[in-house]
C-alpha cells in the first residue's frame, strides 16, 4: 500500500523578477511589485510530499528524520536568508519564481530519495499563493 508522507519547512529569502535585457519599465509591466530593483523578500513556506510503500519492518515510508536533514541540508542551508538572484546558483541564469523554485527544490530533493519514492514539492510565495512540483 501506498502513502503519501508529508513534511513542512520554512525559509525566508530575497528575490528579484526581471530579464535583464528588458527595462525597468518592462520588467515592472510583466511581473508588477516583484521587479523591485532594491530585491524584496518571502516568508516561503515549503511542503514536501514523498510517496511510497510502507516499510514492513519499520513501518515507515522514510524516516522523518532522514527528510528533516535533507530539507535543511538542500533547502534551508542553501536558500534560507539567501537573496536567491545572487546567492543560488541556479537563479544566475532562471527568473527565481514560485515556479523555479519549486523546480529547483525537487532536482535538489530527487537525487537523495529511493528510486521508488515520488517526490512533490508545494511552495508558498504567500499564504494565497503556491505551486507544486511533481516533475
Ligand atoms: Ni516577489
């Protein structure tokens, strides 16, 4: 049988939506308040669902406590007060979106879980707004 384990992470961190080719003027059209020049931040809110079977032995899908370091490990050291533009390396070259970040969060995540797990990633730029990730 199947189960979907859930666990919750926060980090708070500075970004900026922009192209640099385009103007401020054009920046501020596409994407409004967060082409702020001056960077603005987010308290995200992280949930990151792992799908599996239930161990027989342990009786787990995967150990909480194996997810808590990884999301800390993977997310929280990596982009926890970070402004994302400058300090993650992903963001040098992709707009740090709700959406890119979601992504980038899964590709950091995946590598790190059994093969036969299926990873979500739910980010929450604000209580309204979130996206997932399932890859
Ligand atoms: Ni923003």
């Amino acid at each position: 049988m199947k189960v979907t384990v859930s666990r919750k992470a926060h980090f708070n961190a500075a970004h900026r939506l922009f192209r640099k080719e385009w103007s401020d003027k054009k920046n501020n059209s596409v994407f409004g308040k967060c082409s702020n020049p001056h960077y603005h931040g987010h308290n995200y809110e992280l949930i990151v669902h792992v799908t599996g079977l239930v161990d027989p032995k342990t009786g787990y899908v995967i150990d909480m406590k194996i997810l808590k370091e990884l999301i800390k490990s993977e997310v929280e050291d990596k982009m926890d007060h970070k402004n994302l533009n400058e300090e993650v390396p992903e963001f040098v070259e992709m707009i740090p979106t709700a959406e890119n970040i979601a992504i980038v969060i899964y590709n950091k995540l995946k590598p790190h879980l059994n093969s036969k797990h299926s990873l979500e990633v739910t980010l929450y730029e604000t209580p309204r707004n979130f996206v997932s990730y399932s890859g």
